[in-house]
C-alpha cells in the first residue's frame, strides 16, 4: 500500500472547489447541499491525510452546528 503525502495539483483545484461550494452554502443555510459537497471534498481528500483530515474537520464543526440550532 502506498503513502500518499500530497494531494497533486490537477486534483487540488477540484478539492477545493468542493470545499469552497460548502461554505458558501452553509452561509447560505443551505444544509443539504453543504454536506453533498463535503462528501465530494471527502472522496477527494481520501488518500491524503491532510485533506481528509480537514474535511473531517469540516464535517465535525457542521455536525455541531445543525445540532447546535436544533436546540432553539
């Protein structure tokens, strides 16, 4: 099994674009479709820790975010 590094840079600007489409439609409350792009931003990132890790990240802070409003 190979040790993946660093995400190339043909795919980065996809992984970012996921990522970018994400926030904006959080600000946007669009909560659905957030969270279709983070598992897009997901797959991508797999292979490289960094990013995975990130979007997991990004996954844990939306999770308690929806639960967070969910209270009031």
């Amino acid at each position: 099994m190979k040790f993946y590094t660093a995400m190339p840079k043909t795919l980065k600007p996809f992984y970012q674009t996921e990522l970018n489409k994400a926030t904006t439609l959080l600000q946007q409350g669009k909560l659905q479709e957030c969270w279709r792009h983070y598992e897009r931003a997901h797959i991508l990132g797999q292979r490289y820790p960094l990013q995975h890790s990130y979007v997991h990240w990004l996954m844990l802070k939306f999770g308690i975010k929806i639960k967070a409003q969910k209270k009031f």
